[in-house]
C-alpha cells in the first residue's frame, strides 16, 4: 500500500513538472484577469429623432462577443415610455462563501447571503449598440454609459434617437439629450408685495400626454418650496406646470433668482433641467423703483443684450436702496463688455455693502475683475487685509474658492512665487477642490512662472530646462517643448524619461517622424528601466506602465508594419504594460456590516467602477478594442474603438490607420468623420477638421458634440456669427445649461 501510495506521488510530481514547462513556454495572457467576462443589466431609452416620443417596441441588442444576436439575454425591447433593459458584458463578478463569515453568522446567515464575499467591477464605459424599429433608420454605433451603479451591477445609457426612413439624416446616440426641458419660468406677478399671491409657472417640453412621471419643484428663498403641478397641454409636446406660493406677511424686502427644476423622470433629462427667474418682494415706492430697473436690466441681459443691461445697473447700483448683489451684477456684466473700471468699482461697491462677516465669500468677483484689469498688487493691498483675525484652518468656511484663487494668481503675477505655492497647496488640501474652476489655469500659470524662475537662475541646467519643457508640453506648446528638451539633452543625454518627452512632444508637432524615429527607442529603454528597476522592483506608478505600454504599442506596429515575426511578443507586452497600470488606477468601493450580536448582516461586496484618470479609462478602451478586433477582425466597431482610444491618447497617426481600416468595413459610418475631425485638431488643421465636421453634421445634425467643436474653430477665426449659429443649433437640440 505503501509503495503504491509512493508511486502515485511520483506520477503526480512528474504530471506537475511537466505541466510547469508547458505553461512556463507559453506565455500568460496578460487580459486573462482585466477583461470583462460577466453580464449585468443596461437601462436605456429609444426616441424619435424629430418629435422627441419615446419609441416603443424597438428591438435593442447589445454587441455580445462581436455579434448582434437575434435572441438571448443581451436583446431587449422597449416599452410605452422608451425604456428597455439588455443584459450585456460590462465587468466581471465574483461571489464566494467565505469559511470565518459563516462561523459568524450561521445558518440564517449563510441562507441570507451575509456569508459572501461578492466583487462588483465595472470596466466598461461604452457598449456597441444596435437598436431595429420598422419604419425607421437603424441605428448601430457605441453608446457611452451616463452613470455606472457597480453595486447593482448596471449601467445606465445615453439615449439613442432614431430617424425615420426617407430622411437624409441619421440616428444617433445622443449624449446629453434630453426629452424632458425647462424652456422657460415665469412668475405673476414678478415684483410682489408682503401677503400676496404669487403664481409661479414653468413650460416644459416633454412627450405625450403622460406627466405623471415628471416632478417639477420651485426652490425660493422668499415664497418656499413648493412642488409645481401640470396644468394643460399644446400639442406641439409642450406642457406647462404651475403653483401658487403666499408671500408671507412679516417678509422683508428681497430679490432672488427662483429656480425650478426637473426633480425627478421616467423619461431622460438633459442639460435644460432647471430655469430661473427673478423676484422681487418690496415694501416702499422708493424699493419699487429699483425693482422696475432690476426688471429691465435682467430682461436686457437674458436677451444677450449685456451693452443696454449696463446703463441700467449702474443707475440702480446709484439708488440708496442698491444691494451688494445688484453691485456685484453690475461688475459681471462690466467683465463681459471688457469694462474693467466699471467692474472693479462695482466689486469693491459690493464688499463694503456686505457685512463684514460674509466679505470673503464675494471677494472672489471682486479679485477676478482687478486681475482681468491687471492690476493683481490691489488684489494683495485691499483683499490680504480681509483676513486678519481669520484662523487658517477656518479658511476653506469663511471665503468662496473665487478668494483663494484670486490671491494665489496674484501673488504669482507679482513674483512672490512662495506665497502662491503655499496658497495653491492649502487649496488643493481643502475638500472638493480637485475639480474647482479656474484652480487648473492657477496650476499652470504657477508652474510655468516657477520654471521660468528657475530658468532664469540656472539657464545651463540640464534638468531645470527638461523641467521646464514638460511644462510646455502641459500647456499644448509642442513645438517650444521639442526646443527645450533638446537642450537639455545636449547637456545630459541620460536624463530619464527624457527621450520619452521628446518623443511625445515631436508626435504633436507635423513634420517630426525622422526626429520621432531618432528617440524612440532610447525612450522605450527608459520607460522599460523604469518599470522594472532591478528583478526584485515594479513601479507602483500608473504612468510609468501608461508610458511604456503606448511605447511598445507603437514599437508593435511598427513591426507588423515590416512583417516581423516579433511583432506578435512586442503586443503581448504592450498588452501587459497597459494592464499593470490599470491595475493601480481603479476606485473602489467596500460595503461590510458587523452586528455582534447578529453577525454579518449582508455580503461583504467590493465594487469597483470607473477610473483615477482620464488616460486608464483610455488604456482599458484601447485593450478592450484590441481584444475584439483579435477575436473578431472584421468587426468595424472594434476598430472603431481602437482608434477613439489612439486618438484620446494623442497617437494621432496610429489612430488614423485605425480610422482608415473602419472605412473600409463600413464606408458609410458617419462617426469616422467626427474621429477624422479631433485627429485633424491634434494635427493642427483646423481647416481640415472644419471641412469634416460640415459633413458630418449634413448627415447627423444631431451629434453631440459636432456643432460645440465648431464653433470653438469660428471663434478662433474670428467668425462669431458662424459660430453663434453652431452654438443655436447646438441648443436647439440638447438645450443650454
């Protein structure tokens, strides 16, 4: 028995050792743990392209393993308001019964399901739809994910509208789009005094007649909260909802901009969810008076009509009874007409009418305009000295992010660069300032005087001039950066990453292939250097496995480009770089409840969704695309979404192979324009990029984002009428926020 026992081990050894070789000869799949593998649930909604009304009973598949299946858990059907649900690869999930939580939690537990560990990661962001309704264009195309809810396992999408049969236009997916707007609030009357009725009323466009779904609530400092109710309807789609509100009668005299907002849908919301309106509460004639001219100027200044606002305001800013907001009004809309003296003395006005308490929260405007007057040492000498008294850690509740950036910029105008990286790393410590508007301009404008300091001072510097050229590269100044890092590595050829900045940087600028060819490969050593120092070290930094992955993504095609037989190995390490990295830029969420007395009260769940940086979500797509188009070479979505991913990336002529291999298996595709266009702008012809967009919006003059990019290339043309037309047939579609 025993030498049985002895010969089985051997055997078992023996299977095992070989069974080693053969896995260490082939390599590992390096998406084998990254790639989604399991279905969850998309919710979305199908409209009619001209009239807004949800469609229903369209057929809507999800793309599953490249193909559109006629049947299956990833074909779905809209019902009466649009909506349909499709089961669809999105993530990988994963439950296990773990041993210690059932000990803790017992049977009951273990059938209840708080002995599980359960991992929720949703990977993608985009799914390849394909939506069939008689009578009506198909729609086949990407449509991007609006909101990811990991712990449930699904996605919501943006809705896709279709046109009919026989129209020159087609369907879209339309990001943004809503089916229900606030197009317009009134209030009756508008200036009103203590103890009367005031009717507050909102029109709406929504589809069909069915308004129950939507909920509609006034929001005001002076009459209350108060939910709005239908009240008739025009068949155009429009609907208009209304309420009485009582001012109460011990109400002080007030202007506010009331607002009402869509609270809740059954349909899709877009950008126009809410709409404002002024009113007035006053108690003398004198109070009547201002509120007459508040009228007027606000009607002027909604109609665009900023110049005739102005003479307005400042007569009421003239009256004794003028507030710190009709002030600060009046320095907004100086900014806008370039009239800075009339901003600045409005500002200021509107400080010394708030009470000495709330100064900082509206020193903001007043920093903004003296710095748009260039004059930042008065930002120092009148708004520094608000401060006194102020306990740092008090800072981020006294004053409004406007204040600190304001003094942050200004210090770094005058030179005191010590001062404005002090104030710039408080603020970005505070709470909710990652995303704060305008902290990014400081950023920049803040590094590059910091490198042009040190320039200055050290202008023989191999690292300070390589320093100072990545700062140009932030900045979008290509060509400046090419000079400054070629600099620097005449001076010190072993800079690190150096030949890889160079090599990005001559990417942007057209002409440079010969000068990309002449660094690439020195950047690729660095960049594998600095992935994997010694064989005991991996870099925990994303960037570093981001920057060696596009480099020998690049290096990859390269070779398939010359028919070498290394080109397959180069991908599978592309593969693996981009993987390593997206391994440490993902967020997390982890849910666990304990009761001592209970146990576990539900599954421990990990979920996971979305990613730390715009650049991972871009590597996944890029992975995500390269793994269908391995397994499904012909499939034009595939490579469709390789090429978005190059181009969001700045590989503009790797992206364009990828573009030209989509045409040619679907020529018709019109979203290969709207590419074509953003890889023309990282190329810097615009007029190539507005050619394409012309076309494209001839065939979609629904796209989301065609008429917005075009207009941003008439205004830097100086052509502003074209570009307000863009703008208007932008709204006329999606709204204005």
């Amino acid at each position: 028995m025993r030498a049985l026992s002895v010969r089985v081990l051997l055997v078992f050894l023996l299977v095992t050792h070989v069974t080693s070789l053969t896995l260490a000869e082939q390599a590992p799949d390096p998406l084998q743990d990254l790639m989604p593998n399991s279905y969850g649930n998309a919710f979305g909604r199908v409209y009619d392209a001209g009239t807004g009304i949800p469609i229903a009973d369209a057929t809507v598949i999800m793309q599953d393993h490249g193909d559109f299946p006629g049947t299956g858990q990833t074909v779905g059907r809209t019902d009466q308001s649009g909506r349909y649900r499709c089961g669809a690869i999105i993530g990988r999930y994963r439950s296990k019964v773990d041993v210690g939580r059932v000990l803790l939690s017992g049977l009951a537990g273990l059938l209840a399901g708080s002995a599980k560990k359960q991992t929720k990661d949703v990977m993608v962001t985009e799914i390849p739809v394909r939506v069939v309704k008689e009578g009506y264009q198909t729609f086949e195309g990407v449509v991007p994910c609006k909101l990811i809810t990991a712990e449930r396992f699904e996605m919501d999408m943006e809705p896709v509208l279709m046109t009919k049969v026989g129209n020159p236009t087609s369907s879209t997916a339309a990001t943004g789009w809503g089916a229900v707007r606030v197009l317009s609030v009134s209030c009756d009357p508008s200036v009103a005094r203590p103890g009367t009725s005031v009717t507050v009323s909102a029109q709406l466009q929504a589809p069909r007649g069915d308004v129950a779904p939507i909920s509609v609530v006034c929001t005001s400092k002076l009459l209350g909260r108060g939910q709005l109710s239908p009240m008739n309807r025009r068949a155009e789609g429009l609907v208009t909802y209304a309420a009485a509100f009582t001012v109460p009668e011990k109400a002080r005299s007030g202007t506010e901009l009331l607002q009402v907002a869509v609270t809740s849908s059954a349909y899709d919301v877009g950008a126009q969810a809410s709409g404002r309106m002024l009113f007035q509460v006053v108690t003398n004639l004198e109070e009547r008076k201002a509120a007459a001219l508040r009228a007027k100027a606000y009607a002027a200044e909604q109609a665009g009509r900023n110049a005739e606002a102005a003479p307005m305001l400042k007569d009421l800013c003239a009256l004794p009874v003028a507030s710190a907001e009709d002030c600060g009004w009046l320095g907004r809309i100086g900014e806008l007409l370039h009239d800075y003296p009339t901003a600045t003395e409005a500002w200021k006005k509107a400080i010394e009418l708030t009470p000495q308490k709330d100064r900082l929260s509206i020193a903001g405007g007043y920093a903004g305009a003296l710095l748009l007057a260039q004059q930042p040492t008065t930002v120092i000498s009148d708004l520094v000295p608000l401060l006194a008294g102020i306990r740092k850690s008090d800072y981020p509740k006294r004053m409004g992010p406007g204040f600190a950036i304001g003094v942050a910029t200004a210090y770094v105008r005058t030179g005191d660069l010590a001062k404005a990286d002090e104030w710039y790393k408080d603020i970005v410590s505070w709470k909710g300032t990652s995303n704060l508007q305008g902290l990014a301009g400081l950023s920049q404008e803040l590094r590059l005087m910091q490198a042009q300091t040190k320039l200055a001072a050290s202008p023989n510097d191999a690292q300070v001039l390589l320093d100072y050229g990545r700062v140009l590269m932030d900045m979008g100044r290509w060509g400046e950066a090419v000079d400054e890092i070629n600099k620097a590595l005449s001076l010190n050829s072993g800079l690190r990453t150096a030949r890889w900045d160079l090599a990005y940087a001559l990417l942007h600028v057209q002409g440079a292939d010969q000068r990309v060819e002449e660094n690439f490969e020195a950047a690729l050593a660095e960049a594998e250097h600095d992935s994997q120092p010694d064989a005991k070290t991996r870099s925990k930094d994303f960037f570093v496995w981001h920057r060696l992955g596009l480099l020998l993504y690049r290096k990859a095609c390269r070779q398939q480009g010359v028919s070498d037989l290394q080109a397959t190995e180069t991908l599978r390490k592309s593969k693996a770089a981009l993987a390593e990295g997206l391994k440490l830029a993902r967020y997390t969420k982890k849910t666990d409840a304990y009761n001592p007395w209970s146990g576990y009260t539900g599954p421990q769940v990990r979920a996971t969704a979305g990613w730390e940086y715009p650049e991972a979500e871009s590597d996944f797509a890029l992975l995500a695309g390269l793994q269908a188009v391995t397994d499904h070479p012909g499939d034009y979505l595939a490579h469709f979404r390789v090429a978005s991913a190059l181009a969001e990336l700045g590989q503009a002529d790797l992206a364009e192979a990828a573009i030209t291999r989509t045409a040619e298996l679907q020529p018709g595709f019109a979203e290969i324009k709207y590419a074509a266009s953003r890889l023309a702008l990282q190329k810097r012809d615009s007029e190539s990029a507005k050619r394409l967009l012309q076309e494209l919006l001839q065939s979609n003059p629904r796209h989301p984002q065609a008429n917005l990019n075009l207009a941003k290339l008439y205004t830097e043309d100086g052509d502003m009428p074209a570009a307000a037309a863009c703008l208007a047939k932008h709204a006329q579609c999606y709204g204005t926020p």
